[in-house]
C-alpha cells in the first residue's frame, strides 16, 4: 500500500508501467545535470500522485527540488511541499506543453494540495523535461 497526505492506495510496482516514467526519468537527468540551479529556483518537494497505471493503479513520485541537487524517487516517502493529483496521460500531456495547466485544473484533470506558488514553478520542470524528452 502506499500512502501519500492521507490517502491509501493500491501502488503499482513498477514505475514503467507508466507514460509519464519517462517524464519523471527527464527531469531526474536535469537535475543530475544542473540541479543546484533548479532547486534554487523551485526550493520545493512535490509528490506527484499519477492514476492511470496497470489495473487502474497509482503511482508516486517524490520530486525533491530543495535539497542539495535534489532528486526524483519512485513511491518515496518524503514529504511534500505539494502535491499534484493527475491522470497518467494528462500529466505527459501537460508536461509536454499539450495541456494547459489552468485549463487542466479547472476541468477537474489537475489536483493540487498545498503550497500553490509551488505548482506555479512546475513550468521549470516542464522546461526541461520538454527538452530532455526531444532529445530522447
């Protein structure tokens, strides 16, 4: 089981089981890359809570943007600043640029609890991951 703010869930196994994987494996490479610049323009933890896994399961992704170079975790445990509630396409969707975010969040498609300026950087995130991914 997994639990992310008060909430259990079936957790999926494996993080391949996801679209967005790949979404999180871009972002994890440009923190690797150029991390103290990301986290000292983000100094956020988000916990991406992703729906649409193998037997309509969840996953979860703990994005650490505040802490050293920071660091992505598949079914982490640490604790968030915020945390983005999303469907597994709609998230590479969004983060790909396809999705508007205020769009996705008034049509009921994004979720967010807790520090909102936060889910305002997530464009840093979407910068990066939209160029790692088009060099994939």
């Amino acid at each position: 089981m997994q639990h992310c703010i008060g909430r259990i869930v079936a957790a999926a196994t494996s993080s391949e089981d996801f679209k967005s994987a790949a979404i999180f494996s871009a972002i994890e490479k440009a923190l690797k890359e150029d991390g103290p610049a990301l986290v000292g323009k983000v100094k956020g933890v988000y916990c991406f809570q992703v729906k649409g896994g193998p037997g309509d399961r969840e996953g979860k992704w703990i994005v650490d943007a505040k802490n050293g170079s920071g660091s992505v975790t598949y079914n982490g445990t640490g604790k968030p600043d915020v945390t983005i509630t999303m469907s597994d396409g709609d998230l590479v969707d969004l983060m790909e640029g396809k999705l508007n975010a205020q769009k996705a969040f008034f049509q009921g498609k994004l979720k967010i609890k807790g520090n909102m300026g936060l889910a305002m950087k997530l464009q840093e995130f979407q910068k990066q991951a939209g160029q790692l991914r088009s060099k994939l």
